[in-house]
C-alpha cells in the first residue's frame, strides 16, 4: 500500500485479464474494448473529467510483451559472454527467454487525490456512481466483471485486479482537484490581465485590478473556475 501512495496523491494500476473471445461479427473483445476508448476521443471531454478527484488517467489495451532484459552484469552472465565467443550453444542460451501473455489486458493508470487516509474506495465509489454506464461498457468484456452490478462490487473487482504502483505523475501540487482547477483558472485570467493593462496610470490600473478580483474571486473555489478536464482556453 505505501508505494501507491506519495503525499495526499494516490497511484492506481489496473490491469485486468480480457476474455480470449470474440463477437457474433468475429471481433475480439480486446479489440472491441479498444475500439470503444477510441470513441470517447469523440466526445467533448473524456468521461473520466466527470470522476472526483481524477488528476489523470490512462486506459489502454496490452496485448503482449514483447522485450525482455538481457542478462544482467553479474559473474554468471559474464561467463556466459566469454563462453558464447567460442559456443553458439552458449550465445543461444545466454539469451532472454520468450515469455508471452496468456490473456490480453485492459489497463487503467490514475493518479488521483486520496487525501490523508488514502481513500481509495471512495475515489472509486466516486467513479462508480459518476460513470457507471462508461464503466461497464469498458470492462464487461473482463474476466470476473460478471458479477458486478454494484460500486462496492466494483470496488472489490478494482482491488484483485490491482498491481502495486511505484512511479508518480509529477505534476500535481499535491492539493484537492478543485483547488488545482482553481489555481489554473487564476493563473490564466491573471495572465491575461496583465497584457491588457501594460502602461495605464497607477489610479486606472488599480481600478481594473479591483474589478479583476471581483471577477475571479480568487478566494471561492467553486466557480469561477476552470472545469475537470478542460484543455480548450
């Protein structure tokens, strides 16, 4: 657990098996799951903008692995480097073995806010009842996705599928979504406002900065303010 967790941040990793089947059209369901994130490129902005707390995320299809490391620098794979000079049978083995994946995955990647008690379950709680519809059209097509009809289903499906995190985004000042929004939406209005006023006299200036303020209310976090998933200035 304390490797998902840097600060008030909380890092999700997803990964959960899809069936090795296909439609009545013959698409894999992995394929139809792809096809499906692809659609909310259409849309204004991604569902998950309408997920409490969602710093960022990332869903994408695995559908294998495909490099491996090579050996490492210990005395062992030495030995083998200096064998392999006069044995092909040793250059062979001293190579990677092949692994591969006996499923397809649907990954999901978030870094969101879990406060102090790193609320996992009521972020995903929040989810659950923000984007359910979503939710089900993305993961239904999942091993054991079956059985849920439910957010504390869905909460308990997330947690057997999740895999211990170890890298963060940096990005993220470590407060709650809406003050992020907040600070972003000041910092552009503040931008903006100080190329329209360059060279006004010191009465005027102070005139327009008061009326600024009234404006963005910069102490009121709520509105004005830059919405979940905006990036159209």
């Amino acid at each position: 657990m304390a490797s998902n967790i840097s600060g008030n941040a909380y890092a999700l990793t997803v990964l959960s098996p899809i069936k090795n089947e296909f439609t009545a059209d013959e698409i894999a369901y992995a394929d139809l799951i792809r096809d499906r994130l692809q659609d909310w490129n259409a849309r204004e902005n991604s569902p998950m903008a309408l997920v409490p707390q969602t710093y960022l995320c990332r869903f994408f299809v695995l559908d294998d692995v495909y490099t491996e490391s090579l050996p490492g620098a210990d005395l062992r794979s030495l030995l083998g480097d200096l064998l392999a000079v006069a044995s092909s049978t040793f250059r062979r083995n001293a190579m990677p073995k092949e692994d591969h994946l006996k499923s397809r995955y649907l990954v999901f990647s978030c870094n969101f806010y879990g406060g102090s008690q790193a609320d996992l379950d009521g972020y995903l709680r929040g989810m659950w009842e923000a984007i359910s519809e979503d939710i089900k059209a993305i993961w239904s097509h999942c091993y054991g996705f079956d059985n849920v009809g439910d957010a504390g289903q869905f909460i308990a499906y997330i947690k057997k599928c999740q895999l211990d995190a170890a890298l963060f985004f940096v990005g993220s000042n470590d407060d709650p979504l809406p003050e992020q929004l907040k600070a972003l939406y000041l910092k552009q209005e503040f931008a903006k406002f100080a190329v329209a006023n360059q060279g006004l006299e010191a009465a005027q200036l102070r005139a327009n900065f008061q009326a600024f303020t009234d404006r963005v209310q910069p102490t009121h976090i709520a509105e004005p303010t830059w919405s979940a998933g905006q990036y159209r200035i």
